[in-house]
C-alpha cells in the first residue's frame, strides 16, 4: 500500500500512538496488522519499546517525550490522518506530549484504549501519567474503550461483574470528558461475551457467544485498532464497533457479532 501523501487522491489514514511488542501480538504490531486487515493506510508514533511475549512483560523502555513529540509533528505535517488509536503511553511526560499535539492539531476521530496494567501485573502507565491521562486527554477522546479493571481503576471503584453495572460505569467516565465509552466485558461473569457502547444518547449492547481459546494477547490493542480503521473508512461510531467485534472475534475462532438496544 503506498504512502497517502497530502494532496494526493484520498485514503483512509489511522495512525496508531502506542508501544511495540516484541512479539508482534500486541501494541503498534497488532495495530498495523488490524489496519492492513481492513485496508487501511497505518502510520505509527512509538512510545515504549517492550521485551514480550504472550506471557508476560520482560522489559520496557521509555521513549524521550520530545522523540514522541518529533514523531507527531512528522507524521501530522505529511499525511491525512482520518482516526487515531491511542495505546501504551507509558509516563505523564508522554500524556502531555500527545495531548498537546492534540489540541493543536483537532483530528477527525480519537479513540482510546487506556493501557495501564498488563495481564502479567506490569505496570504500562505511571500513576501521575493515569492523573494526566484523565485531566488532559480523556477530554479529546472521542470513545474510551476500557476493560472492566481500567474502567474500576480510573474511577477508583471495584469492578463491575454484571451489564447493569458495565453501563453505570460507562456514564460514569462520560463525566470524565469521553465524548463515548466502549465497556469491554470479557472479564465478566456473564452468560455471553457483552461490549457496552455508552453515550449521552443511550446505551447499546453487543453480545457473542464465549470463544474457548489461549489467543487472547493484544485483543484489546486489535479491538481499538479495528474501530479506528473502521471510522478512518466513514463508518459511524456504532457501525465501527459492531464491525471491529466481529472481526476480532472472527480472529480467535468464534461466530459473528449481535448487536442490540
């Protein structure tokens, strides 16, 4: 796929912010791939190099915030970026890097998958980048795609464990500036694998059945990415949701998506 320079006939852009993966499952790897996937043009701004695999977290390294910096300004000054996903960011420095970048540059479309805790137990986001991230850029997001333990963590309360409470928390952090926010419950004890897409216009529902699989590295970095490649391509909000479970369950081995009111 070649470069979409400005100027040039339109493409779809998404670039991802976000970390490498040593092993390709996660992070700005997984993020490429899922744009490649839906024919999407990805570009990348690097935060943190990491030592990993599907088990575990073994080193990271921090990227300078003004080479993150530097990053941005290349990639906004040559190409037409249609949607942005936004990964492991790693330290407040980095928050404040992208959310002035941000702020100056107004993109179309913003989603946030707010990586903080690695299944492992690493910690991927200091506590003052947690406070900035919540202060400086949750307020330029426009859909917030936690799972159950970052949506408790960012609200300092325990996790929901049932639909009722997925979507009360989900209001919850639209009070934090999220203009929407995607409730993963793969965590949940429910009868179905249920994603809770909460705005201030309602709540809608998308269930599929459990997927019996060990291949759940980076899922949340390939749902994220996939709703990004999808609104970069002119889907709306809801639209992009539906199509981004579906092919991330279609990815690890299970049926098609429903989505409901």
């Amino acid at each position: 796929m070649s470069t979409p320079h400005r100027g040039s006939a339109p493409a779809p852009v998404a670039l991802s912010i976000a970390g490498s993966d040593s092993s390709g499952g996660a992070g700005i790897q997984a993020d490429l791939k899922t744009f490649a996937a839906l024919g999407v043009y990805g570009a990348t701004v690097l935060t943190a190099v990491t030592a990993q695999n599907a088990t575990g977290i073994r080193a990271i390294h921090v990227i300078p915030p003004d080479i993150v910096s530097a990053q941005l300004e290349a990639v906004f000054d040559e190409l037409n970026i249609r949607a942005i996903k936004l990964g492991m960011l790693a330290q407040a420095a980095t928050v404040d890097v992208v959310a002035d970048s941000l702020n100056r540059r107004r993109p179309y479309f913003v989603v946030l998958d707010p990586v903080m805790i690695a299944t492992s137990g690493a910690r991927l986001l200091t506590d003052d980048g947690i406070a900035s991230l919540v202060s400086r850029l949750l307020p330029l997001v426009d859909c917030l795609t936690p799972n159950l333990a970052e949506a408790a963590a960012l609200l300092g309360t325990s996790l929901a464990m049932s639909e009722a409470a997925m979507a009360e928390q989900g209001r919850a952090l639209l009070d934090l500036g999220p203009r929407a926010v995607l409730m993963k419950g793969g965590h949940a004890p429910l009868p179905e694998a249920i994603d809770i897409l909460v705005t201030h216009e309602g709540t809608q529902r998308f269930a599929t059945p459990w997927v019996e699989t060990p291949h759940l590295h980076g899922t949340g970095c390939k749902l994220s990415a996939a709703v990004a490649a999808s609104v970069a391509q002119g889907a709306s909000l809801a639209d992009a949701v539906a199509r981004a479970k579906a092919c991330l369950t279609a990815a690890i081995g299970g049926p098609g998506v429903r989505p409901s009111q």
